[in-house]
C-alpha cells in the first residue's frame, strides 16, 4: 500500500518532505505522517536550504541536479519535491509499477 509522503507518476518520483535545518548532519531521518523528515546543516537563509536540499536528494537518488525540482514549500518546511528516474530510492520507497 502507497504511503502518503511519496507518490510515482510513472518514472517521476514525488515526495512529500519536512525540512529541519541547522541539524548536526545530512541525512533522511524517515517517514514522519505525511512527510519524510531530511535534516540539513544548512540555514534557511536566502534559499540555502532549498538549494542544499536539492543537492542533497539528487546525490541521495544518483541523478543529476537537473532531475531534481522543488515543486512547492520554497519559503516553508514542508516541501514538495520532484525526481525524475531515480537510480535509487530513499528507504521505504518501492520500485514504481510500470
């Protein structure tokens, strides 16, 4: 069964995400509710943190910075984020069924 912080549309990988900045470390802490909780060292200044996030996932997902975009969220903690044919995947997130 699908959780709801997560959604594939064909190859592109939808996630729900809660942002905590000034963490002590990169790193998915796992699925909160509706939302995947990444903690950032970054400061949620001038789109830092949104900047670092999309570097962090596509490193995370082994895709190019391009194939990663924020759809919503720019000046919030709850973000939502596109990834376009992930190589991998965030624990907890299946294979798409094509």
């Amino acid at each position: 069964m699908p959780e709801s912080w997560y959604r594939w549309q064909n190859k592109v990988l939808i996630l729900n995400i809660r942002v905590q900045p000034r963490a002590s470390c990169n790193e998915i802490a796992g699925p909160v509710g509706d939302h995947l909780k990444i903690r950032l060292t970054t400061p949620p200044v001038d789109g830092k943190a949104n900047k670092h996030l999309l570097e962090f996932l596509a490193k995370t997902c082994g895709v190019s910075k391009n194939q990663v975009e924020l759809l919503s969220g720019a000046g919030a903690r709850n973000k939502r984020v596109r990834i376009t044919a992930p190589k991998k995947l965030p624990e907890g997130v299946p294979a798409p069924e094509l």
